[in-house]
C-alpha cells in the first residue's frame, strides 16, 4: 500500500462520502415519496422521482470516482 501516496486515502474518502450523501441528500426525497397520501400522479411526485434519479447518478458517479482513484493506486504501486 505504501508508494501511492494519498490515493488510498482520496478513494477511501470519497467512497465514505456516499454514506452521508444518502443519508442528507437522498432519504429526504425517499421520505417525500413514501409519505402517505402522497398522489402518485401529481406532478411534484414527478418532479420528485427524477430529482431522486438525479440524486442517485450522482451517488453512483462518486462511487465509480472512488473506484478509479483506488484502481489508479493500485495500478502505481510500486
């Protein structure tokens, strides 16, 4: 692990930073969603649901970061 600098520790942050971006970000708009009563056809719940797509590329866009970087320390070890 040695000789990659702070790679490791760039994709271990970045991975750990999936964590509160759920947890702050996405569930609100999960709890939006779930809430009863809530009509599946008014145009907030549209509005709603691709917020939470957004949101969730978002999520998978800073995993797959936190992947490369760590493939890239992998990669340049010595």
């Amino acid at each position: 692990m040695a000789g990659s600098g702070g790679s490791w520790a760039l994709g271990a942050l970045l991975l750990f930073a999936v964590i509160p971006f759920t947890l702050l970000r996405i569930m609100p708009v999960n709890h939006q969603l779930l809430a009863p009563g809530r009509d599946a056809q008014a145009p907030e719940t549209e509005l709603l649901l691709r917020r939470w797509g957004h949101l969730h590329a978002d999520r998978t866009g800073l995993s797959g970061l936190a992947f490369l970087v760590q493939r890239t320390a992998i990669a340049c070890r010595p």
